[in-house]
C-alpha cells in the first residue's frame, strides 16, 4: 500500500509536525492538544469546487486548520495521538488518495496576540 503525502503516523511521536501554506513547519507537542473539531467546509456554499470537509485542530498555542476529503482519517490519528505530520498536496493527486489535504493553515498565539 502507497503512503499517503498528506500525513503519517507514529506510535510514539510527541508533537505534531504542521507544513502550512506558508512553507513553514511548525512542531506543536500533543501536551497542549485542547481539542479537534470536524465541520463541512463553510466556502462549499460559494464555492462548489471547495473541499469539502474542514478540521480544526485546536493547542494551546495555535490553530491548525486542514481543508480536504477523507479527513476522518486525519481525525482518528490525531485521537490517538500519532499523527507525525500534516501537508496539504496538489489536488491533481486527491483522485488518487482516500485522504486529500488541500490546504494547511496555522494561526499562533502567545500572550494573548494572534500572529
């Protein structure tokens, strides 16, 4: 069975490796997990072609935000505490892959100030 490039797992990874759109990785430690959300994508009302699941994953220092299909997937690693890392890939390889990221972004916060 082919990797996925979207994400990977671990058994005993401690944080989390984000390769946002930005082309910078951030590493968040699963201590400071808070909570994930699973939500239909909000842009699919204007945009048919938008992917259609958004996941929200929530730390005590920044939001993390993939937009996709599949992404139970994703969801269910990081429940477990093993997903090793998230990216988003070309949309041409999505009819290839049961998961597709389309896109990562990442909101920080510290002290209070989102950066």
């Amino acid at each position: 069975m082919r990797d996925n490039p979207c994400y990977g797992s671990d058994l005993n990874v401690a944080s989390l490796n984000v390769f946002a759109d930005d082309e910078h990785s951030y590493f968040l430690p699963y201590a400071q997990l808070l909570y994930a959300e699973m939500i239909p994508n909000p842009a699919l009302e204007k945009n048919a072609d938008a992917p259609p699941e958004k996941l929200v994953i929530c730390f005590a220092t920044a939001e993390v935000t993939l937009l996709g299909s599949g992404l139970q997937a994703v969801a269910r690693k990081i429940q477990k505490c093993d997903l090793n890392f998230v990216k988003a890939v070309d949309r041409r390889f999505a009819a290839s892959l049961k998961t597709h990221v389309a896109a990562v972004t990442i909101t920080l916060t510290k002290e209070g100030h989102e950066h």
